[in-house]
C-alpha cells in the first residue's frame, strides 16, 4: 500500500557523483518520486551536493522535477540564511 506523499530517499554519504541512474524492472509501474543524495564537496569556493530525482513521466513531467529542486535550494539558503 502506498501512502500519500510518500516517496524513496537515500544517502549516499561515502560518494559524491556526477550522475546517477536507477533502473526499474522492465514493466514495473513504478509511481513514488526516488530521491538520492551523495557527500558533499568543495567546488571552487561553494560547497557542492549531488542531488538526484527520478520520476515516472506517466505522473510528472519537468515542470514539475524543476520545482522539486527550486524548493531545495530556496530551503537550502533558508538553512544557510544567505
């Protein structure tokens, strides 16, 4: 059973990539937003965080994977007080 506003989260706290991809089962419908993380880096003077969604395209489009990452940040600078 899945619950509303439900969805997958993990940490990867010993990496920090530049891109990860999660694969289902072939015709596994699949719905939750996954959302991953790795270990933060310093990148030219900013602290820098890999950050990864994946959505079904049958439920989400990228309007919508856009706004995930635009409420992180703003909650990110709000964390930060920047």
């Amino acid at each position: 059973m899945l619950l509303p506003n439900w969805f997958d989260a993990s940490y990867i706290s010993w990496l920090s990539y530049d891109s990860l991809n999660i694969e289902l089962p072939d015709g596994y419908l699949y719905f939750p937003p996954i959302i991953n993380w790795g270990k933060y880096r310093e990148e030219n003077g900013r602290l820098m965080m890999p950050v990864t969604v994946r959505l079904n395209h049958a439920i989400a489009d990228g309007f919508l994977v856009a706004n995930v990452y635009r409420l992180l940040e703003k909650e990110m600078a709000a964390f930060c007080n920047t």
